[in-house]
C-alpha cells in the first residue's frame, strides 16, 4: 500500500508500509517542522492524515515526550 508525505503541496516521499512512512514526519516535527503544512496520503484510497491524527499515529509507533498536537 502506498503512502505519499506532503509538504506544503510538494511530495517529499513515498513509502511501501505506514511505519516507514511515519519515521520521516516524526524527525520532521520532533525538528519543529510546521505541522499545518504536513500531511500523509495513507494508502490506495489516498485517506488523508493530518494534524492531531497524524501525531496519534506517530506516537503509537515512536513514543516522544517532544511531540504535541
């Protein structure tokens, strides 16, 4: 399943498995990285992930005291 990180409307990667793909934006925003201007295209029906649901999932799989929603 494919997984596309955006940046300000730029594609930045793309990942095969949600834990790869997730790796990125965590140095992303654990490095101050805006995150209204970050997002996750998750999958073959492109969902969406942003925002606090985006940090949820990051969390789930990289527990930081660094980062906030």
């Amino acid at each position: 399943m494919p997984y596309v990180l955006w940046g300000d409307r730029d594609a930045i990667a793309e990942f095969e498995d949600e834990a790869e793909a997730l790796s990125l934006p965590r140095q992303l925003l654990e490095d101050s990285f805006p995150l209204a201007e970050l997002w996750l295209d998750a999958g073959d029906d492109a969902d969406i992930i942003r925002g606090a649901e985006l940090v949820r999932r990051i969390r789930a799989l990289y527990p930081s005291t660094r980062l906030s929603a």
